[in-house]
C-alpha cells in the first residue's frame, strides 16, 4: 500500500494503459503517505501496517481461514496507540485513492474530447443530437428550458463524515496532481512533489473528525463549501456550454448563439430548515441560514465586481457607450477625475457600492474592501441584474462584445440562478406535529376541545371552515404550548425571509409522514395563522386566496406510497386548492420517499411501489389538469435511491419528468459528487441531460409495446409481493433480529458519532421501526452486508420460477430476461442491484457475524442472510448471463478490486475495536482511544465505499 514494493498490486496487471495514469497516482499518494508514516509515527508502525496489509489481501484473495486467525491475533496484540496509528493509515489512504480516481476520470474525459470523439452519453450535445435525429423542433428545446426547473438540493444526514478542513487539505492535493499531467520543469516537478508531500502531511496531522456535535450552523458552513468549489462558477459555466451545444445541434445560420433567459438549474437546500426530527432547527437557524447564503453570494459578487473594475478599462477616447451606460456611470459615487473618461469603471464602482450596502442590509458583517462612497442597497437581484445587462448592452453595440466574456456573462448568468438568496430552503416537519400545534391552536381558541380524536372527514370539515374565516385561531394574549410557539415562529421567520431575500429563499414547504388529505390542509390553515396564506375577501363571503409556500406532501412508507394518488386526487378536488394551484402556475410537486419505504418494504418493493406510485400519480394529474414536479427523496446508497442519476432519471416512468425535477443529494454524497469543480460540472451536466431527453424523447404509440410493458408490470408486482414478505419475514417478524442487528453492526458506535445535528433515531429505543432510515442502511454499509440494497429479490426470482413446471420454467426466465433487455425501470434496478452486491463481502461480514454473544442467534440469522444472498446472485446471473459483477461497468469494478484490499483492514479494525468497547464493563469510563479509533474507521469504510450513505 504505502511503498514501491507494494505498489503494483495496486491496479491488476490486466487493467489497459489507459489506467497507468492512475496507477502512478496511487503509487504516488501511497508512497507520500508511507514517507509520513515512517517519519511521523515510526519504522514500526509503519512495519505494523505493510503486515497488516498483506495479512488482509491474503485473507480476501485466498479465503484463508489461517490468514483470519492470524489477523484476529495480530489486531488483539496492538496497542491502543498502534491501533489508532493503523486505523488513520488506512482511512487516509482511502481518502487519496478517491482523489486519485477523481483526477483519472477527469483525465479520461478529456482525453476523450481533444481526441475529437463523438458526443459521451450523458451529455447534454449527446441528448440534442438524440433529439434532434427523433424529429424533436428547436422550438420545442428552447420552450424545455424556458420552462424546466431542474434543483439538486442538499441535505445534510448522519452520514457526512467529512470535516472542511479535511476538504480543503484534499482539494489542494488534487489540484496539484492534476498539475502533473501538465508540462513542467524539473524545477516545477520537484516543487509541485514538496507541495504534494506537505499537503499529505497536513492531512496526517489534521484531525479527521469532530470532538464536539456537529451543530445546524456546522452544516450550512460545509454546504456552502461545495458552492464556493464548485456551483459558483460551474453552474454559470454549463449554461454556457448547453447555449453552444444547441446552436451547434440546432444552427440559427448566421452562428450567432440565443442565449436562455431562464434559469433552469436553481440549487435547494435543506440545511437550517429541514425540522423533521432536528430539534435543533427553529426560526433562529432558518434566519442564520440565509444571512450566511446571502453572504456567500454577495462575497463572491463583489470579489467578481472588483475584478470587472480593473479589467474594463475602456475609454470613452477610444469608443462611445450607450446612454444607459453613461446614466449608470454619472450615478456612481465615485468622483475621480483619473476615471472621468472610464465610465466602464465608474459605474461598476457604483454597482460594488450598492451590492456592499445589500450584502450589509442582508446580514453581511465584513465587506473585505470598502467602497469608495456610500450608495443605496438593491431593492433585489433583478436590479443587479438590469445593471450587468446595460454594461453587457452597451459593450455589444459599442465594438465590445469580446469583453462581455469570460467574467461579466458569467456574472450575469450567476445573479440570474443565484439571486440575493444562493439556494431556495425547504422547510420540512412532520404531520404529527402540526397536528398538535393545531390542537392547541383549537383547544385554546374554543372552537374544538380535541381535535386529534376528530375523524378524518370531520378534521377535513373543520380545517376547511377555518380556512374560509377572516379571523385567526391565535391570540398573542393566550399561553400556548412551547411546541405551538416554536411552531408559528417558525412560519413568521419564513414570511419575514421571504420578505428581506426575495420569494425564492424559502417557497416550498414538505410534510413527512403525509397519510391523509388533512395533513395538506394542516399547513395551509397554519400559512393563514401565520400571513403566509392571505385572502382578499369579497361582500359575499368569497376570497381570492394566496399562499406563498407550496405545500408538499411527502410519501414514505409503502402504504403512504400507496395511498398517495388517491390523497392528491381529493386535494385537487377542493376548490381552495384549485386556486392556489393556479397561482402556482398550475403545477403542484410531490415528494416521494426513497429511504423509508425501502426500510419499510425492502428493495424490490419499494422501487416497484414508487414506480407504481409515480405511474398513478402522473394519471390523475393529468385529469386535474395540473402539471405534476416530482421531488425525490433519494439518498447515498442504492437501498436508498441512490446509483447513477443519469440513469435514475432515464428509467423514470413516461410523464413524470417534463422538465420538472427535484432530487436530494446527501451525505458523503455531496462530497464525491461536488468537491472537485471538473467533476461537479460534470454530475450537473449529466442532470440536465437526463432530464432533456426524459422529458422530449418521443415515445412510440405501439399497441404491442403497450401490451408488453403491461406483462412486464404484471410480472413485477408478483415478484414485489413475494420480496416484501421475504423481506419483513427477516426483519420484523423474526424473532432477535434486532438484537441481531444491533450487535452485528456498528450502528450503536454510529449514533455516537459526532457526523450530524440529527439524531439516529426518532425515539430512544431499540426499535427498528423507530430507527431513522438512513443510519440503518449505513450500518449494514459498514459492516459490508449492504442488505437493503438486495435482500428478498433472490427470494422472489427463485419462488416465482419455481411457481411454474417444465418448459413454462423456461418461459418465465425468458420473460425476466426480456424484463431486463426491453425495460428501463428493469433493467437500472438489477445494474443497482449488481453494483451493491460487487460491494458485498461476506467474508468480512462474517467477522461481524461474531459480535453476536448468542451463537445460536448468530448461526441462524447470518446463516439466512447468506443463503439469500447467494440465491441473489444465482438469479442475477440467470437473467443478466453476467457471471461477474460489473461487467458492463469495468472502470468500476478494477476500482472496487483496486481499493477493497486496502479498505478489508479497516474493517477488521473496526470489528477489533467494537470488540475492545463492548467489553468494558458499565463502571469503566469509555476508553477515548478505542472510541476514536471505532469513529475513525466508520469514516475510512464510508470514504472506501463512497456511496454508503
């Protein structure tokens, strides 16, 4: 791992030469590591490692059951400061591995564009040329994106295990590593070697996770990392390459590129705002969250201001300007005579002085550079706007269209997405408290003593009286429950931030646990409570009403999944409704669930119930006549909704797209995807093209097409059926699977950890069922089992088949392989499906199998995992033909054979280590040590896996 002697086992010799880039990288990082090793910690320990290494690739390679108990003995014998010294070498390992990787596809991707080659699939110019060879009209692109809302939005979740020191140590070793494939001197290569060398020792000697709870305030400052890194300036860039991508596919003649006057891509997030379970989110974090958004972006458009300033130095004795220009000049507060003939200047010296006034009326406390004269705030972001557009204007038509980019159209295009706000919060809670808030509200106001015990159509009866009275429920002269308070304030902060940041700061607001019709209805009525909901009311009683936050259901369970049309049906019926949905622009957004309903249902079933879900929904909106936004709730882990996005989105049922999408990006997640701006670029242009030819791809009106889709989904709910009773069957109905589950996995370590302000689990017990989902399937992560992302579909193949005799057998294997041939929504479930079970080890598995004190537990439930798992592959194999795992994704799988024998150690640490702490009896104070060095490998494991979360 960390020396020349080692370092060829890195990437099998089979791997092509166009991976030797990579293998040099690692080899590299590996051996920096190594060099620190020895310096920092010792020939020992470093020896310790090498050993423990090689012990560890003889254990997988081999499956040596003498490896195994020379492992066990040689991880027992270590000290506990050996035994953090380990864990850290190999977490960082897998932390510069990642790197490398990253760099490599970077590395691939433009090789693969200065070797002039056709369009990659993922594109958007490779989704253009798709639809433009289909017939599809330029018209019809343009309307796509003057019309489509495409919001990643991140969230933060248990599992973010990164901490921005160790981001920004890691983002400057990338950058200099990518600087090695650049020409350099011997000089250069010699510094850039010392830099690297430092960077890997900074790594070493910073600490890799948090002593004290991360706090809400902790999470926003790491999210708005990412947008510094990344979405600042890649997003603005994209919209740069999606304007040429379609005057190349789509040529207007003259070459000339129309620009989109729409900001199609907007970023949301839930950090500050998401309250489900957080009892540390609440108006307080709601503001603070805004003010540090607003600051982030109007740090970054002085600093953008600045630099136009020095750059736009043309006079006005080489060339005219136009008259708006010159007004915007003589507006400025600067006065020099050395500027007198440098309106240019003058006026973006006005501009910086506006945007300081803004930034300090929004919360901002440190303007770096102080403007030259006071000036009025901005009423809002179209007004900075319609500034950069006037000096865009006048520089076109005055002979200065090639100063207009890089920076002042990029600048332009960054205030259109980004606004005075960066990212929309979502705010998010669950029905049950809005629920008591309104008991309260009614108790205390006298118009009904219990409103919980109420019956669905009578709570739908009383909310909707409510909501047709012009007095409020709430009196500031009556004590209310501290919940109610907290409740309303809540909703005031977000009327009030609506107000001082503009309408896109907050405008959706989800409600998780959506089971019934008044759950919705809940919300509006606490909007009215709270001047968010608003009535013009007319003589006869009526009101045109307005609400200014969309109210989002959230579907999560399997029976919410199932139930969910049906609700949307009846909300959609009630007149109040209807108008506000028509204020919306007629388009309502629906959250589905990914997490829940596959802890719920397991795998199979939850994918198929949201498919189901997604399919009837689409049908009754389009009877409404409401355009349908689906939000999607999907985590890290494929068990979780995770896999490839681009793929995700394709596979999505016909008329659930249309340009409209939101989806959650989450965890350790956010990392991989965004912490390097090349490759965030990238996972952004792969949602655009995703969504671009999901929503104007023509689909075939094929009678015969139709007919088999339908055997399709027939076959398919027979096999969801049969998963979801294999699946509770082991977990909620076998009796000591929990106990099992708590011992065979670290989640009682992770709940310890200092990752995020959430906590683990909703209640304080030992329930599955009250366990968030999210800790649950990073436990089984951890532990290299990944049940949730398979577990019940070999079951399921195995029955069904076995349902039928003789040649109807074969049949009904040819049918699943069609399945997988001729359907999308197939044949992604199985390719997530087959990337979860390449990084399934049940060798390691095993040694956490041995943390169950009862043996007979231990042997009956490991013993029903593993027969499962292996009636899993056996049915992979059958309908795929695909032997190996990954075989349609090489890259992939030589990366997971390159890293896992470097992430195996850290397991076995792990397993060490829990052992060590769940000895100490309860009078022992914890042992600090064996708890960091627990944390400290649930981090390595993550970063190995990277999509664990």
């Amino acid at each position: 791992m960390l020396n020349d002697a080692v370092a060829p086992e890195i990437v099998p010799a089979a791997a092509s030469d166009k991976d030797a880039p990579l293998k040099e990288d690692i080899r590299l990082l590996g051996r920096l590591l190594g060099d620190v090793l020895r310096e920092q910690e010792g020939d020992a320990v470093f020896n310790v490692v090498e050993t423990i290494r090689q012990t560890s690739v003889r254990f997988r390679r081999e499956a040596d059951a003498h490896a195994a108990l020379e492992l066990d003995a040689m991880l027992k014998e270590l000290s506990r400061e050996q035994t953090i010294s380990v864990v850290r070498a190999f977490s960082y390992f897998s932390h510069l591995a990642n790197i490398a990787e990253d760099q490599h596809h970077i590395r691939r991707r433009r090789a693969h564009l200065l070797a002039g080659s056709p369009a990659q699939k993922g594109s958007v110019s490779f989704a253009l040329k798709k639809l433009r060879m289909a017939g599809v009209p330029r018209k019809t692109v343009d309307t796509f994106f003057q019309d489509a809302l495409i919001a990643p939005v991140l969230t933060a979740h248990p599992t973010e295990v990164q901490r921005k020191s160790i981001l920004d140590a890691e983002h400057d070793i990338a950058r200099l590593l990518a600087e090695r494939d650049l020409p350099q001197t011997p000089k250069e290569r010699q510094a850039n070697m010392q830099l690297l060398r430092s960077r890997v020792a900074t790594l070493w000697q910073t600490r890799m996770l948090r002593y004290s709870k991360l706090t809400v305030a902790d999470e926003i400052e790491n999210a708005l990392s990412y947008y510094r890194i990344t979405f600042l300036r890649e997003l603005p860039g994209l919209y740069d390459d999606i304007e040429e991508d379609i005057a190349a596919e789509y040529p207007n003649g003259d070459g000339t590129r129309e620009p989109i006057n729409a900001a199609y891509v907007q970023m949301g997030s839930w950090i500050g705002g998401d309250r489900d379970g957080n009892p540390n989110v609440n108006a307080g974090t709601m503001q603070h969250a805004l003010a540090r958004h607003a600051t982030t972006i109007l740090d970054f458009y002085l600093d953008e201001v600045h630099a136009l300033g020095a750059e736009l130095s043309v006079s006005t004795l080489m060339v005219g300007v136009s008259a708006e220009l010159q007004a915007l000049a003589d507006q400025s507060p600067d006065a020099s005579p050395h500027r007198s003939d440098e309106p240019y200047r003058r006026a973006l010296i006005g501009i910086y002085a506006r945007l300081a006034a803004t930034a300090r009326a929004l919360g901002a406390t440190n303007i770096l550079r102080k403007e030259v004269g006071a000036a009025a705030a901005y009423p809002d972001a179209a007004a900075f706007v319609a500034d950069l557009r006037t000096i865009v204007a006048s520089l076109e038509s005055h002979h200065g269209a090639a100063l207009v980019r890089p920076r002042l159209a990029t600048l332009a295009r960054a205030a259109d997405i980004f606004g005075f706000h960066l990212a929309s919060l979502d705010m998010r809670q669950t029905s049950d408290v809005h629920e008591r808030v309104l008991a309260d509200l009614f108790e205390k106001s006298g118009v009904a003593a219990d409103y919980t015990a109420l019956s669905e159509e009578d709570k739908q009866a009383l909310l909707l009286n409510e909501l047709a009275q012009p007095r409020l429920l709430y009196s500031p002269y009556i004590a209310y429950a501290t919940e109610t308070d907290s409740e309303l304030a809540i909703l005031r902060a977000a009327r009030d931030i609506r107000q001082r940041y503009g309408a896109r700061a907050i405008r959706n607001y989800i409600i998780s646990h959506t089971e019934t019709v008044s759950d919705l209805l809940e919300v509006l009525l606490l909007q009215k409570e709270t001047g968010l909901l608003r009535t013009d009311w007319k003589a006869g009683g009526d009101g045109d009403s307005t609400c200014e936050l969309m109210v989002i259901p959230l579907f999560e369970t399997i029976p919410d999944l199932q139930r969910a049309a049906g609700i949307m049906s009846q909300v959609m019926a009630l007149p109040l409704v209807k108008q506000l949905i028509a204020k919306q622009g007629q388009l309502q957004e629906v959250m589905l669930g990914y997490s829940d309903s596959n802890k719920d249902g397991g795998f199979l079933t939850s994918n198929w119930e949201l498919y189901k879900a997604e399919l009837a929904l689409v049908s009754d909106f389009q009877k409404a006549g409401v355009k349908l936004r689906l939000f999607h709730g999907r985590g890290g882990t494929v068990g979780r909704g995770g896999g490839p996005s681009y793929e995700a989105i394709l596979a999505q049922p016909p008329g659930t797209v249309n340009g409209q999408i939101r989806l959650t990006e989450q965890g350790e997640i956010i990392a991989s995807k965004f912490s390097n701006a090349e490759i965030g670029r990238r996972n952004l242009e792969l949602l655009v093209a995703a969504t671009l030819e999901a929503s104007l791809a023509p689909h075939e009106a094929n009678p015969a097409r139709n007919s088999q889709l339908a055997q399709f989904e027939a076959v398919m709910a027979q096999l969801s059926d049969l998963a979801y009773h294999a699946y509770r069957h082991l977990v909620y109905e076998t009796p000591g699977f929990t106990e099992y589950f708590f011992s065979a996995t670290p989640i009682a370590e992770i709940a310890e950890l200092n990752l995020g302000s959430r906590p683990a689990s909703r209640k304080a017990n030992q329930r599955i069922e009250d366990l968030r989902a999210i800790p649950w399937g990073f436990s089984w992560g951890q532990c290299r089992l990944l049940l949730p992302g398979w577990f019940g579909f070999g079951s399921a193949i195995e029955a069904w088949i076995n349902e039928a005799d003789g040649a109807a057998k074969d049949d009904k294997i040819a049918t699943l392989r069609a399945m997988y041939a001729e359907w999308p929504f197939f044949a992604t479930l199985l390719s997530n499906m087959d990337m979860v079970l390449a990084k399934t080890d049940l060798a390691i598995a095993s040694r956490y199998a041995e943390l169950v004190a009862d043996q007979g537990l231990r042997e009956r439930i490991y013993k029903r995992i593993t027969d499962e798992h292996g009636n899993t592959l056996r049915c992979l194999e059958l309908i795929t033909g695909n032997t190996e795992r990954l075989a349609g994704n090489p890259l992939l799988a030589r990366s997971i054979q390159n890293r896992f024998a470097y992430l195996d150690p850290l397991n076995h640490l792990q397993v060490e280590l829990i052992k060590r702490n769940r000895a100490l009896s309860s009078a022992v104070k914890v042992d600090e040590r064996v708890h960091r060095g627990i944390q400290l490998s649930i981090n390595g494991v993550a970063a190995g896996l990277r999509n664990t979360g």
